[in-house]
C-alpha cells in the first residue's frame, strides 16, 4: 500500500457549478493529488474543502478577499484556528473555465493541470508561500516531486519538454 493509500486525510468536494463534468473523475484526481502531497509531506490528520465553481464565483472571492478583480484559477483560504484543535486546515476552490484555458494555452492535459493546482493549493493551506524567490523555489521543488509520484510532466518546464515528458509517461502506463 502507498504511503498516499495510507494517508488518512479527509477530503470534501463540493461541486458548484455545471461547467465541471464527470464529477466522479474530476473528485478521484483531486483525492489522488491531495492525498499524494499529503504523503510526501508526511503530514498528520487534516481535513479539507474543495469548491469546484466557475470564473464569476471566484472572482467574486479573489475580489472580497484579495482585493483582485478578475478571476483566477485557484484560491486557498487557510483555516486560522491559533490553538489548533480543529483537524479542518482549509478550503480550496478551483475555478473551471480559467483551469481549463489555462491547461489548452499551456497544452497541458486538463487533468495533469488540475492535479497540479490541487497540489499548490494543498501547499498554501500548510503555509507555503511563492512570493519571495527562494520560497518559490522551495514550493516548486515540492510540488514537481509529489507530481513526479503522479507521473504528471514538471509543469514549469517549457512546453515542448513537458510534452516530451508527458507522452513518456502515457507510453509507460499503457
């Protein structure tokens, strides 16, 4: 059993808008991404939130609560519990149409990009950060090696590499 298997951290996905289509495929890439960087992490028992919604609700939230108007593809809110009784760390919202802009710009497979802001948004709720250079660094190392578990292509590599890669990995799990 992988140590993502074992991992005991409780995911809740709530699916608000239409545009997300094959919920059941869409929630089993999420569990799998979260799970894995969990594992990676080693980190203990937490529980979180996943809002699957659309490009007007987050730019809604990225407005009320970053002060940005316009929509963006994903946004973490950590859980601010100071003595930290509660197990629940966080939500995450993703939000479809700029996921899947995004994914067609980079030619990326919508479900490798997905997994991808699974796992950065995962990352932001346990307190990594990318706005200095070296804690960039640091977050990109991280998530390269939990996606790397996943068979997913190195996402800031340039495109015809990351192309390269992923149809290597393709080939290996046919």
């Amino acid at each position: 059993m992988s140590r993502a298997a074992r991992n005991t951290t409780k995911i809740d996905i709530l699916v608000e808008s239409d545009l997300w289509r094959e919920p059941a495929k869409v929630k089993s890439i999420l569990r799998r991404a979260v799970r894995e960087a969990a594992a990676v992490l080693s980190t203990r028992r937490e529980e979180i939130a996943i809002v699957l919604t659309d490009d007007s609700a987050i730019r809604l939230l990225n407005r009320q609560w970053r002060g940005i108007d316009k929509a963006t593809n994903v946004l973490s809110f950590p859980t601010k519990d100071a003595w930290g009784k509660s197990p629940h760390i966080g939500d995450i919202v993703l939000a479809y149409e700029t996921v899947a802009r995004q994914a067609r710009d980079e030619e990326k497979p919508f479900t490798h990009h997905l997994a991808h802001l699974a796992v950065h948004g995962f990352l932001h709720l346990l307190g990594y950060d990318h706005q200095r250079t070296k804690d960039a660094e640091t977050m990109e190392q991280i998530e390269r090696e939990i996606l790397r578990r996943l068979a997913i292509a190195n996402p800031y590599r340039p495109r015809d590499q990351a192309a390269r890669t992923t149809a290597k990995a393709r080939a290996r799990t046919r």
